[in-house]
C-alpha cells in the first residue's frame, strides 16, 4: 500500500495532531481516492461537544473517533477501510 499520507503531514504535524487531539479536514488517498477525514480522541470530542452553543451534539462528516490521533491509528483505520473496500463492503 502506499503512503496515503499528504506531504506536508511531517512529524512536527504529527505531534501537534495528537497534541491537540484533533486533525481536521484531513485528506487520505485510499484505493485511488481521495477522501477528507476529522480524526478525534475521546477527551477532545467531549470538550467540544460540551463547547458547542446549546447543542448536545456535534455532526461533522467523515468523522472518526481514535483512542488517540496518531499516524500508526490512522494507518490502522485506513488499512481497514482499504480491506472492507476491497472486498466490495461499502466505504
């Protein structure tokens, strides 16, 4: 598989992901495809569910959730929509 990574995604933005938490709008080739992804931790979802104005809830597209943002979780989770996509499942 190849990197799936943007060049500008250096260990410096790497650190600053998982620091913050958060990783938004982020692009991903997977299969051919590009796709924009939001990466969360749990601690930071929380804090900003509880920031928004009035609303209990949060709704971002290609949201995902990751015990922490780091490039080896996302590798994990782009290895696994790979597979599912390879095997016809929908993406």
């Amino acid at each position: 598989m190849n990197t799936p990574f943007p060049d500008w995604f250096d260990e410096l933005a790497q650190l600053e992901a998982e620091a913050k938490g958060v990783l938004s709008d982020f692009p991903l080739i997977i299969n051919d495809r590009e796709t924009r992804f939001t990466f969360y931790d749990p601690a930071r979802l929380r804090q900003d569910i509880e920031a928004e104005s009035g609303t209990p809830y949060i709704r971002i597209n290609n949201l995902v959730v990751l015990p922490r943002v780091s490039k080896e979780n996302i590798l994990l989770f782009v290895q696994d929509l790979s597979e599912a996509d390879a095997d016809g499942k929908a993406v």
